[in-house]
C-alpha cells in the first residue's frame, strides 16, 4: 500500500510531524538519508515523497547527505513518483548564492551580496572593496539555521576572525558570501511560512540574541554567532532584546504583492513547503535573504496564535496537504 515516506537526515525534527500524521491516521514511513544504499535498478515503493534535507546536514556529521539525497530524489523522477520539494528545491536549499539568482528572477529584491571563493586574505580584499571601512555580513554559501552567520564591523574585525576561526568553520562548498548590512528599527525578522505553495501565516522573529533563527524547540542553542567587533544582531545597531516572545506570528500576515511575488517564485522553481525570510530596510524597502525548503515551526508561537493542532498549524499543514496528495496518487493509480 501507498504512503508518506519523508526523507530527512535529522530525526529530532520529526517528532512533531509524525504527531501529525498520527493524529490524521496518515500511513507514512522515514527514509533517514544520512547515509544508506538504493537499488537504482529497481522500482522505489509508491506513495509521495517529501524532501527534508537541509543545508546544514553537514554540521551534524553528515557530509555527504545532500549528494546522497540528489541521487536519490533523481532516483524517484525517473520512475515518475510524486515529490514534494524535488530536486530544484533541493538545489536551491545547499546555494543560497542560486536562491539569490532565482529570487531576483522572480522581481525579489535580495540584499548586495559578494561571492568569495580564496582564501582568507582575498576575502579580506573583497570585503574592503566593497565595504570599505563600514560593517557588512558574512556567510556560508551553504548554511543553515544562521550558522556561521556574523555580522562584522570592519574589514578589520574580518581578519581578526580568521586569524581565529577553527577551520571546520570554513565553508563547506569554499564559499564565503559577503552580504551588506541593513539597520533596521527593530532588530526582528520577519518568516513567511507556505505550504502547498501557498501561504500559511508569518512570524516576526526577535534578532537581538544572534543569528541562529532555527523556530525548532530543539534548535535552541547559546548565543554562538556573535560577532567580531560588533553586536550580533543582523538588523539593528544594538543588541537590545524585542519586547515579547521571540517567535510571533503576526495577525494578517504579509503584504498582498510580496506573498503574491513569493508564491511564483516557488510555483517557478518546484518548492511547494519553504519557510522565506526577509527583512525591512530603513528606507521602507523588503529585502529577501533566505530560502529553507526544509522548514521547522515554533510550537509557542503557534500556540500563542491559535493555530496548534490545527491545519493551519505547520506541520498539521504538511500533514493535510501530503494526505490529500496522497489520496490524489492513489486515485490516480486505481
């Protein structure tokens, strides 16, 4: 019989998607791609697939999980079975370098970015080209969670970092991305949530503690971002906490044209769940800095707006709309 096989490669961020599935009744089975081995000379089992790998896979030991995930997502394609967040969504989630590209394609503004791919003292160079004697950000082409992410005063403050930096913070494709730096009022973010590719809802995210923006329970971790010569937080010039929670979702969601502009950016690029964020520059401009196709939710700030439990919850979302995909393959099928 046809199910749900969810592909992932971190099972602490199941729990509360199977509580989803549970609840609906939904057949449904995990396929963990940290590692594995497939028969690419037979058929894979019936049903729908949905990709959850994620871009940091690789600071949780596993390297190669992506690759082993492209494989296999190429695996299913051939053999015609119905993927949520195939292999562009997976493409785009490992490059934020190609979500630049894709969302500029799709008229989304994106903050000035610079690709770096030397060593430390050519990123230095590039950083005081573009930035002179001013802060900017720098990040991992290939990220995730805001790991690696730190907001620099200087060029300066650059060097100091890799004169420090343990290597196994270097990239893990080579590539630095330096980013510019908006102050905003508020140091918050705001995440705009869909599914299906449609919106769900948004949360405005309180910055002030760094950049690790995970909404995941378990993704709670110190203060490790913080900065070489500056404050942490990415939007503002001080590190001065939000009033209220950290995650909340905000009533009435985000304006008509970006959620417009968002849902065909990811009709155009096969992305169907994806938690987008962006952040509102001083002079009232929307800037988009990142995708995730593998997208978690804050069970406080759902629960706080009404929504846990519910359909219009995340992962009682996913759960409802992969059942009816899968009712639709077996109808289909029969």
């Amino acid at each position: 019989m046809s199910s749900i096989h969810v592909l992932h490669e971190n099972p602490a961020w199941l729990p509360p998607l199977a509580a989803a599935f549970e609840a609906r009744r939904l057949p449904w089975t995990e396929w963990d791609l940290s590692s594995g081995a497939f028969d690419l000379s037979q058929p894979p089992p019936e049903g729908v697939f949905y990709n959850r790998m994620s871009a940091s896979s690789h600071t949780r030991g596993h390297r190669y999980a992506a690759e082993l995930t492209g494989a296999v997502l190429a695996w299913l394609e051939r053999h015609g079975r119905r993927i949520v967040n195939g292999p562009r969504a997976l493409d785009l989630e490992i490059s934020k370098a190609r979500q630049y590209a894709a969302l500029e394609a799709a008229g989304i503004a994106v903050p000035g970015t610079v690709i770096v791919r030397d060593e430390p003292a050519a990123v230095v160079a590039a950083a005081r080209r573009r930035y002179g004697d001013g802060p900017f950000i720098l990040k991992p082409n290939r990220g995730g969670k805001g790991l690696g992410v730190r907001l620099l005063a200087n060029p300066d403050a650059l060097a100091a970092y890799f004169d420090a930096a343990p290597a196994d913070e270097a990239p893990v494709d080579g590539l630095w991305l330096l980013q510019d730096y908006l102050r905003a009022e508020r140091p918050v973010i705001t995440r705009a949530e869909f599914v299906g590719g449609r919106f769900l809802y948004a949360v405005e995210v309180d910055t002030s503690g760094g950049f690790e923006l995970c909404p995941a329970d378990v993704c709670e971790v110190p203060a490790a971002s913080a900065a070489i010569g500056d404050a942490a937080c990415p939007v503002g010039e001080t590190p001065k906490a939000a009033p209220g929670p950290r995650f909340r979702v905000i009533p009435g969601g985000i304006e008509a044209g970006m959620r417009a502009r968002l849902e065909a950016f990811l009709a155009a690029n096969g992305i169907e769940v994806a938690g987008i964020e962006s952040i509102r520059a001083p002079d009232g401009r929307v800037l988009t800095y990142d995708v995730n196709t593998n997208t978690n939710y804050n069970p406080d700030g759902e629960a706080a707006a009404g929504l846990a439990g519910t359909d219009r919850s995340g992962p009682g979302a996913i759960a409802a709309f992969l059942g009816a995909e899968l009712a639709r393959t077996r109808r289909a099928a029969a």
